[in-house]
C-alpha cells in the first residue's frame, strides 16, 4: 500500500477515480441529478487544475498492489472553530472503492496523512462526518479523533436527513 500526491499531470486519473469512488459510496445520497451536478463541481477540470497549484491543498492517490483504489483530499491550512488555519489541516474527503474496504487501506491512508501534518507542524488535524455514519465516527475515533462540534452539509439535492455532519479533530 502506499499514498502518493497527485501531480497536475495525472488530472484524468483523478477525475476517473474521483467519481467512481464518490458515487459508488454515497450516490445515494442525493435526490434528483444532485449527484451528477456535485461531480461536475468537485470535479471538474478548472477546479481540479486550481487546487492541484495550489500549495495549501494536496491531493493523494490511494495505491493497493499497483492499483488505484482511492483518493485523499487535504487542506493544509484550514480553521478549525477556536483555532487558527496555520496550526491547522483538514481531511476534505477520502474515498475508496467499496471493493477495497476492510483491507486495512484507510487506517494507513490516515496514518499516512497524520504523519504528514506533523511534518508540516500542524497541531490539530480536522475532518467532518455525516453525522449518521456511525461506521466512519467509530473508525476515526479508533484512530484518536474525537468529537469536537456539529456542523451542517449545505449542499442543494443532498437528502435533508443526511445534512447533519460532526467535526471531529486529532491532536497531532
């Protein structure tokens, strides 16, 4: 196993592995053709050019026996409420491919990227969570994180009943 951050030059691949990850774990999620216009959003080549510049935003390719199985997304500087953006990193998004799950690839992947943010000095590692996938809470609490607020996803076609997230953060 092994993560590797992603260089602009492998845009298409993070295209490719970003929606198939995405909408095979959470397409149904979203009501109407919300999926389809958050791929579009997320993912589309404009953006994704901008934040693969940008030095404050890191993109991984999860890597299992040679094969792309998932992608990591980082916010090297991002505020967590009470805390200031330099001390702090947020896991934006980290997806595998369903088949891939239950192999130990997330808990290196997480290992991988905590040990990451202490290298670059930052105190305090954050992420969300919808706040009804007890699955994905009780994995980062495994891994030390702890429940810090609530926060809501707003996002137009997502399911209300999913809209609740929790912020969780590690001391790093």
């Amino acid at each position: 196993m092994k993560i590797q951050e992603i260089p602009p030059t492998k845009l298409r691949e993070l295209q490719e592995i970003s929606r198939i990850a995405y909408s095979t774990n959470f397409g149904h999620h979203w009501d109407g053709n919300g999926l389809e216009i958050y791929l579009e959003e997320q993912f589309n080549e404009e953006r994704l050019q901008r934040e693969l510049a940008d030095p404050d935003i890191g993109y991984y390719f999860v890597q299992d026996a040679g094969k792309i199985v998932g992608f990591a997304k980082m916010k090297w500087a991002s505020a967590l409420p009470g805390l200031r953006a330099d001390a702090c990193c947020e896991l934006e998004k980290i997806y595998m491919l369903p088949a891939e799950k239950g192999k130990g690839i997330g808990r290196f992947t997480m290992e991988k990227l905590i040990a990451e943010a202490q290298a670059r000095g930052k105190s305090t590692f954050f992420l969300c969570v919808i706040d009804t996938n007890t699955a994905a809470m009780a994995f980062y609490q495994k891994l030390g994180f702890e429940f810090h607020s609530k926060t809501r996803l707003e996002a137009p076609f997502f399911k209300e009943e999913l809209k609740g997230m929790h912020r969780m953060y590690l001391e790093t």
